[in-house]
C-alpha cells in the first residue's frame, strides 16, 4: 500500500512554494507559475506527517473495490431528470449508515448530512449530483469489458456519488476530528432543465454554509474554480393561421421564428470572455398548406462572464421581439392581431470566478501533489459550483478519480484504475480547509 511520507510531502510542497509548479490547461499567472503560500504549504506538511491522516490515505485505498462496487450499484438505480425520488431515498439510507447526524432529504429532493467539528471553524457542504440526463425506462444495467464499466450514468455522476461515500467512511475509520461541520450529500437538478435547482435551494435553506466542493467524474489533477454561466429560453411564436392559399396575407409564427434566427445567427460575441450562443430545438406548424399558427425555439446563451452574458440576453430578446414585429409589418396586419412572441426563461446558470490562488484553490492545487499528483487549473466550466461562486462562496469542482468517456451517451465508461486517488484527494483538500483540531487552522474563512 502507497505511503505518503510527511519528508515526500514537504519537499513537494517546499518546491511548490519556493521555484513554482507549472500550470496545465486553464488559466495562469503571467509567469506561468503556481506558487502556494507559506500558509498552505505548512497546513499540508503538518497534515501529511500524522499518522490518522495517513491511516485515512491508505484506508481509500483499500477501500477501493468497495467503492466500485457502490458505484455500480447505485447506477442501476435509475435517476432521470426531475425524477430522482428513488435514488435519493437509497442515497439517505447510506448517509444515514455511515453515522451521519441529521439525514434528510429536503424539500427540492436533496439528500444530506452532517459530521459536526468541534464548533471552532467554518462549515463546508461536499456534494455529487444524484441525477443522469437518461429519461425514465433507460436500461442502466452495468456491464464490463476489458476492465471498464459501461452504463448510462456510471461515470457523470455515480462517481462522485461513490467517492463521496468512500471519504465519508475514511473518516469514520480514521475518527479524524474536524474544526468546522462537514455536509455531505447528493443534489437533485444539476443537468440539463434542472437548472441547479438542487444546490439553488440548498445554499437559500443555508445561507450560512461557508465552502463548497462538489464532485464530478474525472481526474484527481483537476481544480474547477471558474464557472460558465447559461441563460436559457423558450420561445413561442404565436399567430392566427389559417390556409396556406386560402388565407394568404396573415403572418406566419414560422416565417418570424426564421428572421429572428437569421438574426441571431448574424451576432459577434468576444472570444474573451468566451460567449456563446445557438438555437438549439425549432418546431411548430401544422401540415406543409397552413400558414403556421405556432412556432417554438430554445435559445441556449453561455459566458465566463455575467457581464457579457447580460449583454447577449438583451441582444437575443431584442431580435426575439423585433422579428415578430417584422412579420406582422411584411403583411400590413397590427401587431395586436398578428403574431406575438412569448418568451420563457428555462434555464439559469450564473457566471462567476475566484483568483487562481484562493485559499481553496491552494489547498486543492497542495492536496493533489500530496498524493503525488499533478494538479490542472481547468478551464472555466458549468457544474453544481456555478450558484455558490456567483454568491461569493469559496466553491471548487473536484474529479472522483479513475476515467471515464461518452458521458450523456447510452455508451457511457467508466475504467477504475486507480480511482481512489480522487477521493484521497478529496480528503485531504477537505481537512485543510477546515481544519483538524489540534494539528491545522482551517483555511476556509468562517463568513458568519
């Protein structure tokens, strides 16, 4: 079993500290260094030399075929959107048999508890998403080849379920006793149309929360501190009909979903900030003789920056509202008996950031060379983490472990090998940020 020596440990971080770590893809300081601070350096070379943390390390490791099997088990429990009820309820029943204090599933269907420190540091909530973007009756039955595990599910997000569930028990073996409460937990809604609504009502119940981490599948090297903000809208063309000869001279919804979509097609957004758009679904109509009386689009926008998100929405919604305008003036017909646009929001994900070397995103960047790997700076991304950065909340998104491929795809794989380095990871970025009585401070500022 891998023994991380609190000499190893030092020196890593020593050399952090003092010439500087090359940065992978993501953001970076103009010299191209990451550089810890002597703070940090000294939480995780005081973490590192105790033999309970150790004991930790090791017991994730052992813990491993454990974790893969729950992992496996917890994918055949069927998640779709919106309809996470029965994954949740058996996720309650875990958290309840690891011993955590006041297991809930709360109004917006996520389930939660909590492992008090000792009142004397800040509280941080650790979460994995328990829903797939699979609709109901998607055969989720896990299956292996060539050492893989091939289900819909089984890598985004059953794996940050799992290595959830694996750091939950590390510290039940170790008995590690923490400065400030940790919440660990499943949120419901992170794909898709369910628009954060999980980690949306949670941080609205708990406004005092301090730090969040959420686990996604993927590398024990990445560090996710920036967040893509989307907006999302519906949009539906509304007008009277009528035949297509018959009735010739009435607008159509068609024809003004066209023009706007010309016209959206024709925006510049800034490559950076990084903006994006697209009509992504268009439908409507009646028959190929009818002068169509309904039309729908759904507008997807997306930014690293809520200013320039802003800007976009207000462009899109402009066109939206000009294009009707356009049809009904085409055919001489008052807009009030023409065709109108009704527009829905659908989707709310809030841009945000932090600095490169935030006290939490050192403490991450310091816990992967601990365990003797290279940490990434990733790229700005859209994860349960988007709604707590937006709030000023130190948030990270972290990988599992192991690797993976096809996520949102019937042929979704996920390969385990050597998999619990994303919990250990984990783990350790947990404990520096808050605290271990007697050994660390906590990293993570206490806001209340």
């Amino acid at each position: 079993m891998k023994k991380f020596t609190a000499a190893a440990t030092a020196a890593i971080l020593a050399t952090s500290l003092l010439t500087g770590t090359a940065l992978a893809a993501g953001p970076k300081p103009k010299d191209h260094t990451y550089v810890l601070s002597s703070e940090v350096t000294q939480v995780y070379t005081n973490l590192m030399s105790d033999q309970t943390i150790q004991k930790g390390l090791e017991f994730i490791q052992a813990d491993h075929d454990n974790t893969v099997q729950e992992q496996i088990t917890i994918t055949e429990i069927p998640a779709p959107p919106f309809k996470e009820e029965v994954r949740a309820e058996d996720y309650k029943k875990r958290l309840q048999e690891l011993g955590l204090q006041d297991v809930k599933i709360d109004s917006e269907g996520n389930a939660y508890g909590v492992r008090p420190g000792t009142g004397d540091g800040p509280t941080l909530f650790v979460s994995a998403h328990l829903d797939t973007v699979f609709p109901e009756g998607t055969d989720t039955t896990v299956k292996e080849q060539d050492g893989k595990l091939y289900a819909p599910g089984i890598n985004d997000d059953v794996r940050g379920l799992a290595a959830l569930l694996s750091i939950v028990r590390a510290f039940n073996e170790t008995n590690v006793q923490t400065k400030g409460d940790i919440i660990f937990g499943g949120t419901v809604g992170e794909e898709g149309l369910g628009d954060l609504r999980g980690v949306k009502a949670f941080f609205k119940e708990h406004p005092q929360v301090d730090g969040f981490i959420s686990i996604e599948s993927g590398s024990p090297a990445r560090i996710t501190y920036q967040a893509t903000g989307s907006h999302r809208y519906s949009v539906t063309y509304k007008g009277p009909g009528g035949h297509s000869f018959g009735a010739f001279g009435l607008p159509s919804a068609i024809h003004a979903l066209g023009r706007a979509i010309s016209d959206i097609g024709d925006l510049k957004t800034p490559t950076e900030p990084k903006t994006t758009f697209t009509v992504g679904t268009v439908g409507g109509g009646t028959s190929v003789n009818s002068i169509a009386a309904e039309a729908n689009m759904q507008i997807d926008m997306r930014s690293n920056s809520e200013e320039e998100l802003l800007k976009l929405e207000e462009k899109v919604l402009k066109i939206v509202n000009k294009a009707a305008g356009e049809e009904n003036k085409r055919w001489k017909v008052e807009d009030e008996k023409g065709v109108k646009a009704e527009i829905e929001l659908i989707g709310d994900r809030p841009a945000g950031t932090q600095p490169a070397d935030a006290l939490n995103v050192q403490a991450a960047w310091a816990s992967a060379e601990a365990i003797g790997v290279e940490p990434q700076l990733s790229g700005p991304s859209s994860t349960d983490s988007n709604l707590p950065i937006s709030l000023g909340i130190p948030s990270l998104t972290l990988g599992g472990g192991g690797t993976g491929g096809g996520s949102h795809s019937p042929g979704e794989w996920f390969d385990p090998t050597d998999a619990y380095q994303g919990p250990q990871r984990i783990f350790l970025t947990i404990l520096g940020l808050v605290g271990v009585e007697g050994k660390t401070d906590p990293l993570l500022a206490d806001r209340n």
